[in-house]
C-alpha cells in the first residue's frame, strides 16, 4: 500500500540560511568578490558571496553571469557615485531583508535598489515612501480640520447671541438693567398689556 506524500517545510530556514550568510560576509569567510565603491573621494570594499548578491540584484546577476571565461572569475566589482553607507546598508538588505535607515535615507536607497535592479529593496523603499506621505497627508488633514473646528466655534459664540436679539425684539418700555431697575426687580415684575 502506497502512503500519501506530506510537505516538510521549515519556517525559520530562510530566516536562518540568510543569518548565516550575514556571519560569514561579516567573519569574511567564504566570500568570492569584492565590491569597492566611492563616492565624492570616499571609498571603501565590502567582501560578499556572488551567490547572495546575484540572487538578490539583477545587476549583479548580469556582471557575474557574463563574465568572459578568458578573464577567469571576477573578484572585484567597482561602482562609483554610490555613498559608503548606502552600499552597506544595501547588504545589510540582502543580506537580512531589513535595515535601519534614517528617514531622509530612504529616497537614496530607493535610487540604490533600482541602480542595482534589487526589486525586494525598491518595493520596501517604496512601500514606506507610501506610508510616510500617508502619514504627513493624515497629519496635515487633522491640522486642518483642527483649524476649521477652532475658526467655527471662535465664531459660533458672536453669532449667538445675534440669533437670540432676531428671535425677540426689545420691549422699548422695559426697565433695563443699569437704569434703575435690578434684574432681580424685572423678573418679578409681571408684564402689562
């Protein structure tokens, strides 16, 4: 009697695949190519696996896939106009699918993602983006309505009282307060036809 196939998957392989890698590039162990960038005279090398980086970014994968087998293996890639920490924090990415930038950061490394077609990069850059200018849109709408509702009740409590003048003339032949009459005295007076 045949038994039925089941899936053994894991949960946590490819979360512990990648810490992995992460250590090794960390520890330089393993790493098959160099990648020096430099920006504005700053410039700086970051040893990393091909494999990781290719899986990761198209253009990586087109660099290391054509490269002429009379060159032999590429160990070092260049890529200028590319800031120091921009690079790091892009391998920190895919090398961790996370990363800490500052807010103003995140527009420089949309431009990295898609200058490195690292499309897991570029729609996180994106999607952030997206919730930043969500965020701001909410704020600025709160701030105006916050506006609206203080100019109208600075303006209700005028417009009252006019409302209640229309509703009831005076009677002209009211004793009014401050004229010799209290107005305890005019509630208690009765009104004569």
């Amino acid at each position: 009697m045949e038994s039925n196939p089941v899936l053994l998957e894991s949960k946590s392989s490819p979360i512990n695949l990648l810490n992995e890698m992460q250590q090794l590039r960390l520890l330089g162990h393993l790493c098959d190519v160099t990648v020096s960038v430099e920006y504005q005279g700053v410039r700086a090398e970051f040893p990393a696996h091909k494999a990781v980086l290719a899986a990761t970014s198209k253009f990586f994968k087109e660099v290391f896939l054509n490269e002429k087998s009379a060159d032999g293996p590429r160990s070092n890639v260049f890529l200028n106009e590319v800031q120091v920490a921009d690079f790091a924090s892009f391998l920190e990415f895919v090398y961790t699918a996370r990363v800490e930038v500052e807010e103003d950061r995140v527009q420089r490394m949309l431009e990295i993602a898609e200058k490195l077609k690292c499309l897991d990069l570029s729609e996180t850059c994106f999607q952030l983006k997206k919730q930043m200018l969500e965020s701001v849109l909410l704020e600025l709408q709160n701030f105006s309505e916050s506006q609206n509702s203080e100019e109208e009740s600075a303006a209700r409590p005028s417009a009252a009282p006019a409302a209640e003048a229309e509703r009831e003339p005076p009677d002209p032949s009211a004793p009014r307060p401050g004229r010799g009459a209290s107005p305890e005295g005019l509630a208690a007076k009765p009104k004569e036809k």
